[in-house]
C-alpha cells in the first residue's frame, strides 16, 4: 500500500470512518497477531490479545505522527501491551479450573476441602500441580519454599545459602503458605 492511501486511511479512521478502520485491522493484522504469537505463550489468548491491542491503536490513533513508520508506532503499541499482559501474569498469573488435568483437579478439591489423608494421585502429577502454582509466588519465596519443604533443608542450611536471618526465612515462608492457599482457594470451577 502506498503511503499516501496508508495516510488516507489513518485519516479517515480517525473521524471514525468505519471501513477506513476495517481496512486497517485487516492491514495489520498479520503483523500484530505475529507480535502476538512471539511474545505470549498461551495461545488461547491470542484473540483476545490483539483486540486489545487494535483497541489500544484505535485510542491513541490521534497521537500517531508521521514522523516514523505506521507499523513501527504499531509494532511497538503491541509489544509494549504484550510485555505488561506478562508483567500482569507474572505477579499475579490466573489459573482456571480447566487449565489443569482431572488428576490435578482432584489433588485441588482434595487442598480446598483441607483433607488431612493425602490424595491417591501419581506423584508427578502432584509435582506439576505443585511448580505451576509456585509461579505465583515471588522468586524469593519460592526458593524459601523450595528448600524449606521440598528439598527440606534446615532453616540454618538456608540462612547459610542466603545470608538471611531465621527471622526472614520463617516469615517469608509463612507468606508463601498463605499466598499458596489463596492462590488454591481463587481457582474457581
């Protein structure tokens, strides 16, 4: 497409000329659902991440200059919404109920009805289960939590490996425990 109908078009959608918008979501598409696929690792997002995106295009259309090109100002809107959705995710990562295995699901309602008998799951199973909701902790208290009961290191082994006070670790694996049961407790069927 030459620049001057890309400027056309950019113009037109900008005093909401609808087919001007339609040309251009099918102009940048490719380009933004590329970005997109690069970028997130869960591909049932997808979709659903690049209509933020073009929502967020649509938005700050008004402020695109000419000055460098459309798709670079496109390009960089959508790793940009790309990057803070993985930011989001990291500190906070959501889990359904359909996001694990049946064998997963019932090591979850055997945590969320506090059975004190252990769950007849294969072991692996529980050690899947186990490392993908260790994602939502942070680094630190993973670690903590890693060797505290996994790896069941003293707290005077890990006070050694860190250079941090009992104190520290003990607190920061109590946070971790109850982040761990909340995490447990949001996970809605």
């Amino acid at each position: 497409m030459a620049p001057d109908e890309l400027s056309n078009l950019i113009t037109r959608a900008r005093n909401s000329d609808q087919a001007a918008a339609k040309d251009l979501v099918e102009r940048l598409y490719p380009t933004v659902i590329r970005i997109v696929r690069n970028h997130l690792p869960r591909r049932e997002l997808e979709e659903d991440m690049s209509q933020e995106i073009f929502l967020k295009i649509f938005a700050k259309l008004y402020q695109y200059r000419a000055d460098m090109p459309f798709e670079h100002w496109v390009s960089r809107i959508s790793v940009n919404t790309c990057i803070d959705h993985l930011r989001k995710q990291r500190n906070r990562p959501e889990y359904r109920w359909s996001d694990f295995s049946e064998e997963q699901q019932s090591i979850l309602d055997n945590l969320k009805d506090n059975a004190t008998e252990p769950d007849q799951q294969p072991p692996e199973e529980s050690r899947d289960l186990l490392d993908r909701l260790l994602l939502s902790l942070k680094p630190d208290e993973r670690l903590v939590v890693r060797w505290l009961y996994l790896e069941e290191k003293s707290v005077a082994e890990i006070c050694d490996l860190t250079g941090w006070k009992p104190s520290k670790i003990k607190v920061k694996a109590f946070r971790a425990r109850q982040k761990l049961a909340a995490t447990v407790k949001r996970i809605e069927k």
